[in-house]
C-alpha cells in the first residue's frame, strides 16, 4: 500500500527542501503541529484544499510537494536539472529553506541562466538551501546549520519574522511535508 521510496541519504534533502520550500509558501497548514503551524504573510495564499494544501503537502515528499505550488515552478525547475529529486524525497528529517519564484526573480536573467546550466553550480546552490536535520520555528531565533553544501547558514529574528543569513526573510514558514520542514524565503542564499 505504501508507495514511497525508502529514505536515503541526506544529500538527497537539498533537492527535497528546495521544492519544498516551494511548496510551503504557498500552502499554509489547516492543522498546527505542537501549536506550531505554517506562519507569515505568503501562507494566506496556499490553496485550503487538494494538493497544494497544508494537509496535501503533508503527504508527500518534500520535492513532489514542491511540484504542487506554483509559486516554488522555477525551484521545482532547478531541482530537476541538477538531478536532486529522488535524493530530496528519498531523505529523512530535513529541512528547506525554499526561494520562490521572486527570489530567482531577483537574480538578473543572464546570470540565473549560466547558473541553470552548470550542473555542478546548481547543485552547489540548491544544497546550500537544505539542512540535514529537523529546524523547528523556535531554533530559528538564533540559529546556525550546517547545509548539506558544507557550509553554514544563520537565522534571527521573533515572533513570525525570520531572516536567514540576514538577507532572506520567511515568507511561509514551518510548512510540513512527509520527510521536510520548509521555510519559503524571498531570496535565493548563495554559499559562501
């Protein structure tokens, strides 16, 4: 009856918190997790219903959650042509921290499409976006994780305002899919 991969490596988790990130700024949840549900402004937006829902993206892995929000499509994208889908569903426990649409929007055109076509540059990048363990809403205070890259990013803030590296504020955050957390974020982080 199940139909899900066996969870593999964390290095698949960048791949799955990129696109579910995606998800999860478009999809509050209906029903909060220790009082802790989805939280900021672009949750309004996630559909009540179906797929793309709260409830809906709870069900599946974080890359195929992703696939159900439009607003995470160019994410959902860049996972596919670095190769990050299987490895992102297949992880157990990770985190994501996902860029929207506008984030890549942000990134001039020339410069996001040299980045979409090196393989090695995007899966840099879209792993930089994933943490290898669960990030709960009150670690993200004062918050410092290692990403799958290797390196590390921060996060800071209170209540429901969040900056992660002090450049990208959570727009949807603690959205939950079957093998992620996702924080949907407003700039794409670049490893440093």
């Amino acid at each position: 009856m199940t139909t899900m991969l066996m969870r593999r490596r964390v290095p698949a988790g960048l791949a799955a918190a990129a696109l579910a990130v995606s998800l999860g700024a478009l999809a509050p949840r209906a029903s909060a997790d220790d009082g802790d549900g989805p939280f900021g402004p672009a949750c309004a937006s996630v559909p009540k219903d179906g797929a793309g829902s709260f409830d809906g993206m709870a069900q599946d892995p974080v890359a195929t959650a992703a696939s159900n929000n439009p607003a995470l499509s160019t994410l959902v994208a860049a996972v596919q042509k670095a190769g990050l889908v299987d490895t992102l569903n297949n992880a157990e426990d990770i985190t994501v921290f996902a860029p929207t649409n506008d984030a890549f929007a942000k990134i001039p055109k020339a410069d996001l499409d040299k980045v979409l076509a090196d393989k090695a540059a995007l899966t840099e990048i879209l792993t930089y976006h994933v943490v290898g363990e669960p990030v709960q809403k009150a670690d993200l205070a004062d918050g410092s994780f290692k990403t799958l890259e290797g390196g590390t990013l921060t996060t800071s803030g209170s209540g429901d305002a969040y900056e992660v590296n002090d450049t990208a504020a959570v727009v949807c955050g603690n959205v939950k899919t079957a093998n992620a957390t996702v924080y949907i974020i407003d700039t794409v982080l670049m490893p440093q």
